[in-house]
C-alpha cells in the first residue's frame, strides 16, 4: 500500500506452516522481515494426526525456540518419547532460525 509521502521502511512477513513431527501434527509459526531471518519460532504440537483413532486436537506441548530462549510447556502428563521430539523441535526450529540468507531470498522469489 502507498501512502503520499510515505516510503516502505519494513516489511514483516508473517508464516504459520503446518507439519508432521514423529507421527504428530506441528503447528511452527514465525515473523520475519523481508530480506531477514526470524528471530524466534513459536510451536505447538497435538498427539497424533486428524483421522487416528486416539485424535483430539488437543494441544500437548507448545513453546518458542529463538536465537537466545527455549521454552517448553507440556499440557499433559509426558509419555516415552516426547523429548526426542522436543529435540526434534529443537533442530527443527534452529533450521529456520539459522537458514541461509540466501534461501529465504529464493523462497521469496519463487511465490512472486
């Protein structure tokens, strides 16, 4: 949008993506500025995928993973394996955070 007399000083660019982590569905959601890296990348996580049997929607684990913060909140009582998918998340997040410049700006590109 341009205003008279106005000039783009920032553009932030807002993501929610969508995937499957350890047979669960992950929900990453960051903001970056044009150009730029995300500084930190929220979570959350539902047990399982829509259509398992055992599927509720509920949130069991969410958090934010940034350049200097970890927060992890479980919603409910852990079960074995939950934290090779905290570290999952970890490696995952840090991906996103650490990316090369380059590849965001191909990204960009690629959607115009």
């Amino acid at each position: 949008m341009e205003i008279k007399n106005f000039k783009v000083v920032s553009q932030e660019i807002s993501e929610t993506q969508q995937g499957e982590v350890k047979g669960n569905t992950v929900v990453l959601s960051f903001n970056y500025e044009k150009g730029q890296l995300p500084m930190y990348v929220g979570f959350s996580v539902v047990r399982g995928k829509a259509g398992d049997k055992n599927y509720t929607g509920q949130t069991f684990l969410s958090g934010s993973i940034g350049i200097d913060l970890i927060e992890t909140k479980f919603h409910e009582k852990k079960k074995r394996g939950d934290f090779a998918l905290v570290n999952e998340l970890l490696s995952l997040c840090d991906e996103i955070i650490n990316q090369e410049t380059t590849e965001t700006d191909e990204t960009e590109n690629s959607s115009k």
